[in-house]
C-alpha cells in the first residue's frame, strides 16, 4: 500500500532536489535478512528438513522427465524414516535437455489443482534460439543408489555429462558419465522449500511492515529456497551486483568475515554512496553463480526468478554434525543457499567445463551481448549537468583545444523543460538539433536521459497518453500509482506489458521526440525503480502490472523492460537500420541483449577505485560485456592523483565514461595543471590506440558470450594464484592490466601468470610469467603488458573522435613467445549497422610462424567481399621478443622488398626503448599476404 508523502517527506524531497548526497547510505534505510520474514524463515531451516519425494516419473509429450513431488507417508517412505506431516500439494517437477549439455529444471505447482493464482514466470529473457535446441528425451535409466535405499532416474545430456533425479529423498544433480564425480546440484543438503498459495482464512495476518510502509501481501507467503553445491570449486562468482570482491565470501558458517553475516541480496535499489564492500544488493540483479576450481574447472547455476533473493554462501564445515546430507564426503565443494520471494523454480545447470564454456552456455540462454557502435566503445564525458549550450560548445571545444579525443557528450536531467523526459529547456537549450549538429560535424554524439518516472501533469503529452490509456503501473488499490521522484509527483509506465513497450518505444522517433537528430542517443537512469517516499526507495511490492501481476514478483525485471523497449525505440526510430546505444543502470538477465550498464552512484575514493575492477569483472562473467564505473567517482571531488589513476584504468574498462555529481566541482580533464592533463591525456589516447582490438573483443562476446574484459583465471584456469586475484584483470587474451590503487603509491606487485614471457606495454621490457613481480609506480600509467604469443592490433594516429580515425592505416604489435611465434586477429565493420549480421564485415587471422607473418580471412564463407571492403593499410608492424634485429623483409605475393628499422613501441612524449619496426609496409589490411622476415 503507498503512503501519502507527509510533510516531512516534501521538506526532504526538497533536500534532495538541492543536495543528493544528503539521502547518502543509510544501514536502516534498507531490510536486511531479519526484517525479511522469507529469508529469516528460510534460514532458519536445518540440513535434511526437506520432506519431499520424487515419484510418477515419466517422459512427457513434450520430450521432458516429468515427476510429481509429494510428501513422505509411511506408505511412500523408501528410506523408512519417520514421515513429517506437511499439509500441501504435489508439486510438478519438469527436467528438460538441451544442447551443449544445459540442463534445465523447473518446480511449480500443478495448476489443475487450482492454486489461488498462477504464479509468474519471466517472459522475454530466454532466446528463441535456444529453446529450438531443445533434445528430446527417448529413455530414462533407472539405478539403485546407496546401499538399496533408494532409485534413481538418470537422462543423458549432451555431451559427457547425465542428470540424475533422486528420488527419496528428492534430488536433483548433473555428474560426469565417466567416472559419476557430480559438478552440480540441487537440495543435497535437504534445505529445499516450496511455500504454497493457499487461500486466506480468517485470521490470518498476512500483512508485512517495514518502517512507516505496510505491504498487504494478498496472496500470502509464497517464498521458495533450495541449496545448490558446486563441486570441486575453489571459488564462486557471479550474482551481481554487490560492490566486494571477485570471489565471493562466505556469508554463513566459519570464516565469514566482518560486514557479511547478510546473504548477498539481490534486489534492485537506488543506492546512494553505496559502501565498497558489503553484500549489500545495488541497482541490478542476475541470480547466475560461476564456479571455478582448479580440478575440476568451471560450472554454473542460473535461476531465472525476478524476485527479491536472497543467497547465502556457506564456509567450509557450515554444516558440520548434520546427518542427512546426500552426497559423498569425500568432494570437494561449496555450498550456497538460494531465497526467493517468489515465483517458480526455472533453474539451469551448465556444466562447463572451462570458463569460456559456462559463458557460452549462459549466453546461449539469456542471449549475446549486443555489437556496439563503434563510437560507442571510446571516451564518454558526463556530467550532472552541462548548463546549457554555451556549457556544451565550451567543453566541446576544450577537448580540442587540449589534443584530448572524446566522442559522446552526455546532458543529464537539467536539459529537460521541468524534468518532463523527451523535452528541452526553452531558455537553456533552444536549438538542441543544431547543437547536435555541430558536434556530429566532428564525428561526435550526444545522450540525453529519459527515465521511466513521468511527471504527473495534464498539459505533458505524455502524461496525458499514459493516464488516458491505462499505461501506468496501479496501486494496490488499482489507481495509478503515484510515487515522487525527481519531477515530483510521478506515474511509472507498466513496461510489463508488451503493447505499452511498442508505445513507449514510439517515443523515441523523430515526430516525437521534437529536438532529436541521429546523432542523439539515450541514457535509462532511476529504472530499479526509484520511489524517492517507497519502500526502500522503489515501488511497494504489492503494486499491480500487467496481467495482475504483483511488483514483488517482477520487480528486478523491471528496469530490464524499460531499457528493452529503450533500445527497441532506438532501432524502430531508424528503421532497423542501426544499432542503438542505450546505457541503463538498472539490469537483468538478457540486459546484455540491449546496451550497456554502469556500477552506478559510486564515490571519489580509492576504495571505490579499487572495488570497480571485481564490479565489472562480474558483470562480464554474467553475460554483461560493456560495463564501466564512473571514472573520478559519481560523489565527491578527487584528488589530482586519484583522477588521473582512475583515468589510466578507465580507459581499459568496456565502458569508458568520467561522470560527476552537481555538487562536486568541475573536473574536466584540463582542470588539473598542465602535467596532469598531459596524463589524463596520455590516457584517453591509449583507449583510441586500441580501439581496433576492443571491438574486435566487443565482436567476440557478440558471437560467444567472452567478456571483453577477464579474471586473470579466465585465461590461466589452473594456476590457483589467480584466483583470488582482482586487482589485475585481462582486456582479451593478450594484455594484463594492474591497477594502482593507493595514494601516492611508490611500488606496485603485479603477478604475471602462465609459463610465457609478458611485455611491458610501456617500454617493452620482458618479464618471466609465474612469477610475481614489484614495479615502480610510474606517474605516466598504469602496468600494463602484452603476453607474449599475441598479436594486438593498433591504430596510432590521433584525432579527435573515433569516427575520424576511420580511414586511418593499422599497426599490429607482434609479441613474440618462446618458440618465436604469436597469433592475433581484427574484426572491422561499418561500425554502426547492422548489415555485419548479414556477412558484411572483415574478420582477419594473423599468425607469426618461421620467420612469417601471414594475414589470411577468418570469416566464414560470405562474409567480407563486396559485402563490406576497406582501403586501410597496415602502417607499422612491431616486432617484439625478435633478436638479432633483421635487416629486411619479403612481402609476398607482390615480392616486394622492405627494410626492417628500430623504432618506438608507442608514440607518446619521451624516449623509449626501439624495436624492429617494418615502416610503411602498405599491405590492405582486408588481403591475403605474407610477409617473410629475411
């Protein structure tokens, strides 16, 4: 139920307007466990408490294991226990096969025995592609297991890999064909439960209060909770997003830590100064844990719930004593425990088993990540907010007075007439197309922020639309609701609803959004949703969507439908024509499909610096590629040393944004005195050099799933070093990126893994890999290096947006490993259409072998061609690791002969170190060519 705003609440709300940070983290602003009457519930429950059975196995029309789950009785009880009497339902069990060995499980309740309501279940987010490589099921094998006392039903999975169904007690785990070592399960600890809608009686009190709010809980508790292990793990990962570390702590049992006695929450929320390390949910959620162990590799565990959860990771010997636990003692593995609110069971299994395998796997259900613009992938300056236009031309024309390149300028709230989205400032902004025009006159764009919070106003065209047609989400008492935000009183779309999407995204064309240009792109903020006077600052839980749908069931899928219909009003305002760029904070399963998303409000301290990398390192293990962190911190005014580092940093995050609060000073990077521009600078530049290998990572995670940016395990799977290890990450598979995260720093240790060399990017100086190594904390970057085997390609010249680097010739960068050998490949499209879907696009393989380097076509047949062509040249071409210097080379098949020179590794101010350089070598970078070193 919504509360009326008060007038403390309108005194407040005024603050807020003035000054944010006042509304700064509060510990009570926010439940925890025990004001959660589900999670306190949940885990108070003992190992072995579950009481179901499996039974009625079958295969069902459909190709799927089907099974009934039902309550012990003495007349069921395989194991012979005492029977526990439980007053519910059968429960309908679903085990469905699909290829690349994804097993998928579902449990909800039977809806011919008319349960009060049909329980919701996530539309939207699995692809259609996946569901078409559904494998039907011919057979079950049935086993007997444990010294007689039960059976089991066993289907084969695709691959090495069968699912087991365990029948008394009730079970469900995948395990390898081989040799029966199990990877994943469900309920070996006996911890599943299944709350079941019941109609209300009277005197039942189903109502829950939190502070000054009161959720009416209509359909009564409704929670469901299992445990999943993970076996042969050393670590878990996954399921953000929580500002800690890469390697999630135990939360329960021994070893937990000061500050994570909480289950890592997942439920999205408007999280001012959000604390560094905490369980603490923020703004988005993907409920999908990643396992890594040394021996065993990689497994995952996805559970498709949009729900408030809740998931507790337990500490070795959490369970100590228990009896009932079902499976064999003797594995190694880590036990968590999963809380939900609501919904059905529709859980996956992926079995790896290396770390690229499980992204793969998840991606192939929730979707690739999108291919992004190409400028879309370079520097982005934002700030809350530029004034006006005379603000806008004047940074504008900063940049290129400083030499420093940027590509998208971002207006905040402010550019709106009265916080009404889709409108401009009449005084401030009178001529927003021609403001537009002038920066794409420079290869540049802008965003403007639309949120889903609408100004309650009959003379906003908008407003009027969404009010007269129903489009609003209602209260529980079926009126719109009415919540405050940032323009005050506010209704929020129902996004829910697949006709309210097509309307809202008709929003976005030209007609419509009077004042917008091609060259405009959208910013999605507040979309958790933001209820400045709701519980917890969103919308109360028992707030009505489409189809009837309680807010409590949806809520963390809500602001995933608004940046869907987001970005679909972007291609539709195009006519399909080009890819939309859409950054929204709010996130889901599936958001990776749509843009990009940002950790959000995060504050000018080093900790924050620090916290960022494990942030996006998650977020790319979770299927969401393009991710970044406000670079100098959204709260706050850094200090020259903590910007400049941020900097150096930023530019290897995929999203490469600086932001900044109204209230800090301005920051723009030639504020600082001249030698930290020269730094920011230096560090902006190297982002455009390597724009060429960025989106070809961006084209990889669009094709497999693979983050452009890695946990150093990603790469190094067995070296357990790794593992705990997130101050460094890998952009790719061929440089190592080590933050400096402290002020002043003097040293900095940097552990390079595997048994090959790695290059220092700055002066091309090698060092042994396995080994950790202590480094001086040099003012002008960050450590970074190449690893030894790769190929990097570059582009070198300087300008002032990406979009006028376009035509500019390659340098590739030849690392070469022991054997004297390296690979590396280039991906190259329009950079903006979506005509590279349709085989328009370049895709080079380079390899260095006996002495030559040979480019040849990796795209399959019809790609490239007349489809898509370039006239760009490879300029330079860097031989690193190659001694004694050689005199000259062969180009075949033209058999022209070049000289080999000593040159630079980069080009930036200052001496360095010279390499073996072959200068101007002027082979399309699109041929087939061979270069032999003479």
């Amino acid at each position: 139920m919504k509360e009326s705003p008060n007038l403390i609440f309108h005194v407040l709300f005024l603050l807020l307007l003035i000054s944010p940070s006042v509304f700064s983290w509060k510990k009570d602003e926010f439940r925890n466990c025990n004001q959660t009457p589900f999670c306190k519930r949940a885990r108070s429950r003992k190992p072995g408490a579950c009481n179901l059975i499996a039974t009625e196995v079958s295969i069902s029309d459909d190709g799927d294991l089907i099974a009934k789950l039902i309550t012990k009785t003495p007349e069921n009880n395989e194991s012979q226990d005492p029977p526990v009497e439980v007053d519910s339902k059968p429960l309908l069990l679903t085990i469905s096969v699909y290829q690349d060995g994804i097993l998928r499980l579902k449990i909800d309740e039977d809806q011919s025995l008319n349960p009060p309501k049909k329980r919701f279940e996530v539309p939207d987010v699995i692809v259609d592609e996946f569901l078409s490589k559904k494998l039907y099921l011919q057979r079950i094998s049935e086993e007997k297991i444990d010294n007689d006392l039960g059976f089991s039903s066993v289907v084969y999975l695709d691959g090495d890999y069968e699912g087991v169904l365990r029948h008394d007690p009730f079970e469900v785990f995948v395990r390898e064909r081989r040799n029966g070592k199990r990877v994943l399960s469900i309920n070996s600890n006996g911890l599943f439960d299944f709350e079941q809608l019941r109609e209300k009686k009277e005197g039942d009190d189903w109502e829950e209060r939190f502070r000054s709010h009161t959720d009416t809980r209509p359909y009564g508790p409704q929670s469901l909770s299992f445990d999943v292990s993970f076996f042969g793990a050393d670590i878990v990962s996954g399921i953000p997003e929580h500002a800690t570390s890469l390697a999630l702590k135990p939360t329960s049992g021994p070893g937990v830590e000061d500050g994570f006695s909480e289950p890592y929450r997942l439920f999205n929320l408007d999280v001012f100064e959000y604390l560094h390390e905490s369980p603490f949910g923020l703004y988005g959620s993907i409920p999908f844990m990643f396992s890594h162990g040394k021996a065993r590799g990689s497994s995952g565990f996805f559970w498709l719930n949009a729900a408030e959860m809740q998931i507790d990771v337990f500490g070795t010997g959490w369970n100590a004593g228990q009896d009932k636990i079902m499976m064999p003692v003797d594995e190694k593995r880590i036990d968590t425990l999963w809380m939900s609110e609501a919904g059905v069971v529709d859980a996956f299994f992926f079995v790896g088993p290396g770390p690229k395998d499980v992204i793969r796997q998840y991606t192939s259900v929730t979707g690739r990540p999108a291919m992004p613009q190409l400028f879309a992938t370079a520097y982005h300056q934002c700030r809350w907010n530029y004034r006006d236009e005379e603000d806008v031309f004047g940074v504008d024309s900063k940049f290129d007075e400083h030499d420093i390149p940027y590509d998208v300028l971002w207006l905040d709230i402010e550019h709106t007439d009265g916080k009404r989205y889709f409108t401009w400032d009449k005084v401030l902004f009178p001529n927003p197309e021609e403001m537009q025009n002038k920066l794409a006159a420079k290869g540049r764009h802008m965003v403007t922020i639309v949120d889903p919070h609408i100004k309650r106003d009959d003379n906003y065209y908008i407003h009027k639309e969404a009010s007269d047609n129903g489009y609003y989400v209602k209260d529980a008492s079926n009126r719109d609701f009415d919540g405050w935000c940032w323009p005050g009183s506010s209704s929020y779309v129902d996004v829910v609803d697949p006709d309210i999407r097509s309307w809202w995204a008709d929003k976005f064309s030209y007609g419509n959004y009077v004042g917008s240009t091609p060259s405009l792109y959208i910013w999605n903020d507040m979309n958790e949703p933001s209820v400045f006077n709701g519980p917890e600052v969103t919308m109360p839980r028992d707030a009505l969507h489409f189809g009837g749908t309680e807010h409590r069931e949806l809520h963390n899928a809500y602001g995933y439908y608004f940046h869907m219909a987001t970005s679909n009003g972007l291609v539709k305002r195009e006519n399909g024509k080009d890819r939309p760029f859409v950054l929204s904070r709010a996130f889901f399963p599936g958001t990776q499909r749509y843009g990009a998303v940002w950790t959000g409000d995060n504050t000018a301290e080093w900790d924050h610096l620090r916290v960022s990398v494990p942030m996006l390192l998650t977020l790319g293990l979770t299927g969401i590629s393009f991710s970044g962190a406000d670079v100098g911190g959204f709260f706050g005014n850094p200090e020259p040393d903590l910007l400049v580092r941020w900097y150096q940093l930023g530019a290897y995050y995929p999203f490469f944004r600086a932001h900044a609060h109204q209230d800090t000073k301005r920051r723009e990077p030639w504020l600082f005195g001249e030698r930290n521009t020269q730094l920011i600078r230096e560090a902006i530049h190297t982002r455009y050099m390597f724009l060429p290998y960025f989106y070809t990572l961006f084209r990889e995670a669009n094709v497999t799933g693979t983050p452009v940016i890695r946990p150093l395990w990603m790469e190094f799977p067995a070296d357990e070093e790794t593992f705990s290890n997130d101050e460094a990450f890998m952009v790719g598979n061929g440089l190592l990126v080590q933050g400096v995260y402290t002020e002043r720093a003097k040293h900095v240790s940097v552990y390079l893994p595997g048994d090959q060399s790695w290059y220092d990017l700055r002066n091309g100086a090698t060092y042994k890999g396995g080994k950790r190594h202590k480094f001086e904390a040099l003012e002008d970057s960050v450590p970074a290096f190449q690893r030894a085997g790769t190929i990097i390609p570059r582009k070198d010249r300087f300008r002032r947006s990406s979009t006028q680097m376009d035509k500019d010739p390659y340098t590739l960068v030849i690392a070469l490993n022991s054997s004297k050998e390296a690979e590396g490949e280039l991906y190259i499209d329009d950079g903006k259409s979506f005509n590279f879907e349709n085989g328009a696009y370049i895709h080079r393989h380079f390899k260095f072998s006996n002495g030559k380097l040979t480019s040849s076509n990796a795209a399959p047949s019809g790609a490239g061609g007349n489809k898509f062509s370039t006239d760009c040249t490879v300029e330079r071409i860097i031989l690193l690791g190659l001694s004694p210097a050689p005199k000259s080379a062969l180009i075949e098949p033209t058999n022209q002969k070049v000289g080999i020179e000593m040159g630079p590794l980069t080009i930036r101010p200052g001496k360095s170190p010279s390499f073996a350089t072959i200068r101007k070598p002027n082979v399309r970078i699109a041929d087939n060519w061979t270069i032999k070193i003479l």
